[in-house]
C-alpha cells in the first residue's frame, strides 16, 4: 500500500475500475503472491503494472533490465510489448522465493524472451556491455544512487529508466532523514534533477515513479 493509497483509498479504487482489466495470468499471480508471501505489498500491483505495460507497449523495445524481480508482476507487464526479437533481464537475490516468478514464466507466452538471474544488480552492471532501451528498479532503496550512477553508461538516446518509490511514503519531504534509505533516494531523486543527459518527472502514482528519458 502506498502513501496515496492511505490517504485517499476511494480514489485508488475509482482509478482501478476505470482502466483497462487485469489479464488473468496477472490476476493469478497477485492473488498468490498474498497467499504466499510475508511483504505482498512489495508487488508493483495492478495501476503501476498499466503503467508499464503501456511504456513498454509504445516502446517496442528490444532489451529490457528489472532490477528486483520479487514474484514477477512487473516482469510480465514489461514483456507485453516486446519486440519479437527482444527480451528481458530480471534480477534478484532471493534464492527462496524464485519458485514463485519462474513458475509465471513458464506459464507466460513471452516465457522464452525472459532471462531470471538471481545475482547482484551492481555486479551486473558492472560486468555487463548491454545497452538497454528500458530499465525498471524497485529492489535495495539504499543502492538507489549507485544504481543510477551504474546505469547511467548502459542507457543510449532514448532509454526509458524508471525508479520506483521514490516519494517514500511522503519521507523524502524530510529535511535531515535518520533513515539511510530515505536519505538515499532524496540523494537520487537530486541526482536525477541535476542530470543534463535525462529529463525527468515523478509521477505520483502508489509510492511515486521517477521516470527518466536519455536525452
């Protein structure tokens, strides 16, 4: 549940009633991601999954990364507008939930254009030479800065990133957070603004999305 969610949750439900339905693989995973998880809350859930579903759609793109797979939802609305040829790196560390998505993806049609690796997203960046057209992070708020910093050479003119919670349950209007991970997403969101190679704007949809395009 997000800030804005607590605050108005009517609205939250008039907005989910007047977008486009929940395809059943979706609708499935979400029920047993409640069913079986201790933080279903964590899951991008349904207007955030419109959200990127339609970016991905208008894109088309050919190589997309997520960083924090946690059950898949937003893994699968990221495949829904792949190019034929493309596919999707997902990356997570948690070994004992992993069942949960490759299950989802077995059963998806996009199930061979997704790659699930459980490895640490800041090795990766730093070991890989891919240039990606769409980037989605919703894991480790404490690496938010780094990640961007890290990201930054594997994006081209173009490239869509997207950070996820970054209004942080309205803790980023904090003047000197205690908390390490509010401190670092203020510190990315400051990042973001002061980068002349993107353009930003923070939707404030459930816990507030940057959104960034390479220039």
């Amino acid at each position: 549940m997000s800030f804005f969610e607590e605050k108005n949750p009517e609205m939250d439900r008039y907005l989910e009633t007047h977008a486009s339905s929940e395809p059943e693989i979706l609708r499935k995973l979400r029920r047993e991601t409640y069913q079986k998880t201790t933080q279903p809350h964590m899951i991008s859930g349904y207007q955030q999954g419109r959200l990127l579903t339609m970016v991905s759609q208008m894109m088309q793109p050919k190589n997309v990364l997520e960083i924090g797979t946690f059950t898949g939802y937003a893994t699968l609305c990221l495949t829904s507008g792949l190019a034929k040829d493309g596919k999707i790196t997902t990356l997570d560390v948690n070994e004992d939930l992993a069942y949960l998505p490759k299950k989802y993806f077995e059963e998806s049609e996009y199930a061979s254009q997704i790659e699930f690796k459980l490895q640490d997203a800041k090795e990766f960046l730093r070991e890989t030479d891919q240039i990606f057209d769409l980037i989605f992070i919703d894991a480790d708020k404490e690496n938010y800065a780094e990640y961007f910093r890290l990201i930054k050479p594997r994006t081209k003119s173009g490239s869509v990133v997207m950070f996820d919670n970054v209004l942080w349950y309205g803790k980023v209007l904090e003047e000197n957070p205690k908390q390490k991970s509010t401190q670092v997403i203020k510190e990315l969101n400051d990042l973001v603004a002061k980068d002349n190679d993107f353009e930003n704007l923070i939707l404030p949809l459930r816990d507030g999305v940057n959104f960034l395009r390479r220039k």
